[in-house]
C-alpha cells in the first residue's frame, strides 16, 4: 500500500467522481423522482438558469419530506434543501473527508469556481484504502474550532510535516499543505470571533469584507511557525459611516489577532495584521493606497507594497481579493520606472555566496555564528526577483515555482533557466524546512539558519550551484530594470 501520507498530498479533483444528476428548479417533483430513479442516483443538485447549483435534493428529502407534503407537480425551488455544503476541486482530499464526516455527508458536490457542478465524491471511496491512523491525523488536522482544539491543530501540523519530508515529498508540496492549514485556522478563528460578537450583541458584520494574508501564507509558502500578516478589504462605505462600521472591524481585528496568536501564530513584529488601520480598507480605500505606493516611490512605501504583493484571500468574500488581485495586475504590468526602485530596494538581499564559491556565513551573532540565514540570503532574493518579473509581465500567479512555469510560458525564462531556478527553490525550501523541524525536534526556535557543515557534500555543492543560479538570475534583472551591468 502506498504511503499514507500520501493522502496529504491529493486534491479532490483527483479523487472525484462524474458530476451529479442537475435539475433546474421550474423541474417538478415528479421529474426529479423520476430522474433519480431513473440514473440510481443518491441526490441531485438543483441549479438555476446558469448552471449554479442553488440547492440539492437527496434521498432523505424524497422519503421524509416530499413524500408528506409535495405534489407531483410541486417545483423543486419548494422542496430542495438549500445552503448547499460542498467542496472545490482543489481542495485538499483530506479536508473534504473531514467536512463530509463533520456534517454526515456521504456525497457532496464539487463545484468550481463560480458555483457549477464539476463532479461529486463519494466517502466511502474516499475512505476505502485510509487505515484508521490516517483518519485519526485527519480529524487531529482539522479539529473543533476551540482555541484549544486549533492548539491541537498546529501540534498535529508539525507531525505532519516531518512525516511528509520523511516520505520525500518535496519541500514544496509541504509549504502548501502548511499553509492550508495555517488559511484554514484563520479561517475558523474569524468565523469564531463573527459569532462571538453576534452573541455579545455587538450585531453581523456591518458591511461584506474578505479576510487577506500576505507574504508566504499568499505564495503558498509557509514554514513550521509563520507570524501573521494580515488585512481586511471592506466593502465601500459612506464616510459618516466610518466610526460605526471601521469600530466594528477594530475590534474584530483585535480578536482575529490576538486568537492566532494564542494557538501558535505569532503577532507579527512589524505589525502587518488587521489591527492595524494601515492593513485595514475598504476596497477603495486599498486602490488609493497602492496608487501612493507607486507615486512616491520612498523606502517605506516600496516595503509596504513589496509586503502586500503576494496577498491572497482566505474567508469572506471571494470577489473583493480577485477585483485587488486584477487591479494590482492591470497597474504593475510593465511599470518598470516602479518595479526598479522596488528591486533597488530588495538589493540588500544578497545571496550568501562569495568568492571561489566560498558560503558567507554569519559573524556578528554568536548564537548563530557559521551558519547561513537561509531565508534572507537564498531564498528571498529568489522570491523578490521572480515577483517583480511576474509582476512586470501580469503573471498573478502566487507561489513561486508557479510564478517560474508561466515566465517560462511566456518566453521570459529560457527553459535551462527555468530549471535552474526551480530546482534552487526545491532544494533550498527542502533545507530550510528540515532545519526547522530539527529545530523542533530539539525544543529550540525554529529558525532559518542552516550550517554548512550539517550538510552532506553532495547537498553543499547544489547549493553553490543554487547560490549562483540565483546570482546569475538577479544579475539579469538588475541589468533589465536598471541598465547596470555590474
């Protein structure tokens, strides 16, 4: 049997079976019975004049309800049961299992990403060939949304990941699944925290809004023990509005904030969360911000957007974050005047490589003297510089190795630079992750910091190699944005 971590690894869309049976919602009672019967099928979803699934109509609502109540001529729009639970295609397969276990589902649809049947999954397929320690470890990942049962979470996160590594999946494919997680918990806090208030009588959210993260948790990149960077994007509101609706928000910030970091994502120190009113707008308020950004072109604006970038919604309003994500695109694409001050800005970002192929190492601190911060001196320079390609070319795509492919696609990339590029990323993600997790395993910090002398010597001669790759790729941006040679 194959690994079963390799459970972890799989989506929906790989797992799922045909789309299930669709039925309009003018279509009768007596159409739908005859329907299901007629095609064995265990539910239908009922859909509107565009194909959106609006409602499902499953076994139990035939016997128990229509059964009692409908006439055959009754429409399904009478009948169905709405609030449709479902799934997307590219969600994690272990997460769907956990829903459809939660709720007592044993179908539900997959619906894309405007609201179409796609498929269905069936859990007794699903759970075929899982033995009861891997579902136990999917209940652990996915467990009640208490602070203590998400404290659970992250434990069984680590667990999961050392695991993963320990199966050789690359480093990548971990980040994603951290990250997954790490949405998926912020996720369930806000929800918490929008109960929470409801309950105290402080009322619903007062205006639609779209909870974002940015920096690796929008690239699909985190690590073991990511702080937290992250905003909201309210909908427009008028002005006289704002003590009331922004007072709202604050406070809904603070819980976020401070409930994230009580199960194990720290605040973050530069103070890039909801909190604060800097990463707290309306959509409007969010398109003059980046306007500002470009215009005055300083050291702090350029960081601040630099920060902002890689943001990626994770609950609430889908819509909000792809409108910013396509106005952000529209604005950068072939700015180069700003996209070469932001790299003058990331200039700093130098990678720890120096003459005749020597590492540079750290001197100045002597808790971590002869290592090499890996992060800021491997992988950031490579981050920063593919970014502001992808940027320049309208890419949006997020993580980095997929930022890579569509340069490639576009011809911006030679396919032995593409290689190069992503074969870095892979080992250098894979060297940072194992340390943090031997950090772990050793009750210190899990850092970024990797000594030369811990890796084999094949490792350290790929890393030279990934060292100059990235040198060399950073060589051609400086030259491309600011016509320097040198």
């Amino acid at each position: 049997m194959q690994s079963q971590t390799q459970l972890f690894r799989r989506r929906v869309g790989d797992f799922m079976g045909p789309a299930p049976l669709a039925l309009e919602t003018t279509a009768s009672v007596k159409d739908a019975v005859g329907a299901m019967t007629a095609g064995r099928a265990a539910c239908a979803v009922v859909v509107d004049g565009d194909r959106r699934v609006v409602g499902i109509l499953t076994e139990q609502d035939v016997t128990r309800r229509i059964a009692l109540r409908a006439t055959p001529e009754t429409p399904l729009a009478d009948v169905m049961s709405e609030g449709v639970k479902s799934i997307g295609a590219d969600d994690y397969l272990y997460r769907a299992i956990a829903r459809m276990r939660r709720f007592g589902h044993r179908n539900m649809p997959v619906l894309d990403g405007i609201g179409r049947a796609v498929g269905h999954l069936d859990l007794h397929d699903a759970l075929a060939d899982i033995a009861a320690a891997t579902v136990e470890r999917i209940e652990l990942l996915t467990h009640e949304g208490t602070l203590d049962g998400l404290r659970e979470v992250k434990a069984a996160q680590i667990d999961l990941a050392a695991d993963l590594l320990a199966d050789a999946v690359p480093a990548p494919e971990i980040q994603a699944i951290l990250t997954d997680v790490n949405n998926d918990i912020c996720r369930r806090v806000a929800a918490a925290a929008v109960d929470a208030m409801a309950a105290e009588g402080k009322g619903a959210p007062p205006v639609d809004f779209a909870v974002i993260v940015m920096g690796s948790g929008g690239r699909d990149e985190n690590y073991l023990f990511p702080d937290q960077d992250n905003g909201f994007i309210l909908a427009d509101y008028p002005d006289a509005e704002h003590d009331r609706i922004d007072g709202w928000f604050a406070e809904l910030a603070v819980r976020l904030n401070a409930d994230l970091d009580a199960v194990g994502m720290p605040l973050c120190k530069g103070y890039v969360m909801a909190q604060n009113p800097l990463w707290r707008k309306t959509e409007s308020q969010w398109r003059e911000q980046i306007a500002l950004w470009q215009a005055k072109r300083d050291t702090a604006a350029l960081r601040l957007a630099d920060i902002f970038f890689d943001f990626r919604g994770v609950t609430g309003d889908p819509a909000m974050p792809a409108r910013l994500r396509a106005h952000v695109t529209a604005l950068t694409k072939g700015n180069v005047a700003f996209l070469k001050e932001m790299f003058r800005d990331d200039a700093e970002h130098g990678v720890a490589l120096g003459w005749f192929g020597r590492f540079i190492t750290v001197r100045d601190d002597p808790e971590h003297k002869g290592t090499i911060n890996l992060k800021h001196t491997g992988a950031l320079p490579l981050i920063d510089a593919v970014r502001l390609l992808a940027l320049r070319e309208g890419i949006e795509a997020g993580p980095t190795l997929a930022r890579i492919e569509a340069l490639a696609a576009a011809g911006v990339l030679e396919a032995d630079e593409q290689d190069y590029l992503s074969g870095a990323f892979r080992h250098i993600a894979h060297l940072l992750l194992r340390q943090q997790l031997r950090d772990h395993a050793a009750g210190a910090p899990a850092g970024y910091y990797v000594a030369p002398k811990a890796l084999s010597r094949r490792e350290k001669d790929y890393l030279r190699d990934c060292l100059r790759a990235i040198r060399a790729f950073r060589a051609r941006i400086r030259s491309e944005f600011t016509g320097e040679v040198f």
